[in-house]
C-alpha cells in the first residue's frame, strides 16, 4: 500500500502469486478518502483467511497506519 491523501491518492495493490508468478487480481485506489476509511478498507482486506503479507509504505504519512497495522495483524 502506498499511502497519500489529495495530491497522489493512497493505492492498495493485490497480487496473487501462483507459482512463481505475481499476478495482479485488484488495484483500490482512494483519491480523497479519509484515512478512517483508508484503514478500514485496508483492515477489511488484512483480516482475509488466506492473506499472507502486507507491504506498507511507512516513509512520511503512511508510518502511522504501517506501525497499527503491525500492532494489530503481527510484523
């Protein structure tokens, strides 16, 4: 996830590896969501049965979310 808010929107980016193989299965972007709604939308996809790894761009605005997202779901 990168995370941005006005000028560049926050993008969760949804990959499927299949063999060796990434493939790409959704692309949210969120131009002017509020950061509540980011998290939920975000949290609503980390507590998945199958989700295996979340890669959160903790450098500036998005260290907030990346360190709650570790507090809650494990590094």
């Amino acid at each position: 996830m990168d995370v941005g808010r006005k000028n560049n929107p926050s993008v969760i980016w949804i990959d499927e590896k299949l063999g060796e193989i990434l493939y790409t299965r959704r692309v949210i972007p969120l131009k002017n969501t509020p950061y509540r709604v980011q998290k939920e939308i975000l949290y609503d996809h980390l507590s998945h049965p199958n989700f295996r790894r979340c890669c959160i761009d903790a450098t500036g605005i998005g260290n907030q979310l990346a360190e709650e997202a570790m507090q809650d779901f494990g590094a």
